[in-house]
C-alpha cells in the first residue's frame, strides 16, 4: 500500500502484487491473476490504515469485478463513502487500473473493539 491520502469520508491509496505473491498461486498458474477476496482485503487494509482502527468484515452486500489484475499491476483503491462508522457501517469502494475499472463493492463492517491498528 502506497500513497494513502485521506480526504473527508473519502480514502485512496495503490497497490502491487509481485509475481511471487501467494494471492496468485491458485488463480491460472500461466496467466496469474488476482483473486477477488485479495481486491475486498485491500479495501478492509486501506479502512484499517486509515482510520488507525481494526476492522471486521460482516458482509459482501456486492462484489462486482470487470477486468482482472495481473502480477505488478499498480491499482488505485478508493473508499468513497465509509458511512457510519459508530457501529456496523457500509463502505463502498472502487479499484481501478489507469482508466479500467477493475471491481467495486460494498461492504458491511465493523471496528473491532478488541485491537486498534496503528
């Protein structure tokens, strides 16, 4: 995660994957792509880094992905609304690559009350 920029409710930063990332192993050993759950984990990783607080995964309310991440892509994560954070809360996010959209979601989460990330 680089570039992380905080703006409001609104929060952006990219992301790479070298070829030897263990994301890859499963997905199409001759044409490694990178899995869905690893998109939704660099949402909760950007959540958690910006905010400064663990997060917990409740729901996928919706994963929709549109054009595959290969090995050293750079993508663009941003969390354009992180709703209410008191309790659970929905962020809705958006990856890109250049001008391709890459996947968008929403998320049901919650701060886990236990740890806070720094």
């Amino acid at each position: 995660m680089t570039g992380l920029v905080k703006e409001g409710k609104r929060l952006t930063s990219h992301f790479a994957f070298p070829p030897g990332f263990i994301g890859f192993q499963g997905h199409f050993p001759q044409k490694q792509v990178l899995p869905g759950v690893c998109q939704i984990q660099c949402v909760l990783s950007l959540l958690e880094k910006g905010s400064g607080k663990a997060v917990v995964l409740k729901e996928v309310v919706l994963a929709k992905y549109f054009t595959p991440v290969f090995p050293d892509d750079e993508v663009t994560c941003v969390i354009s609304d992180m709703g209410d954070t008191s309790e659970e809360f929905v962020v809705k996010a958006a990856i890109s690559r250049a001008t391709d959209k890459v996947s968008e979601m929403k998320l049901r989460v919650s701060h886990d009350k236990r740890e806070t990330k720094r």
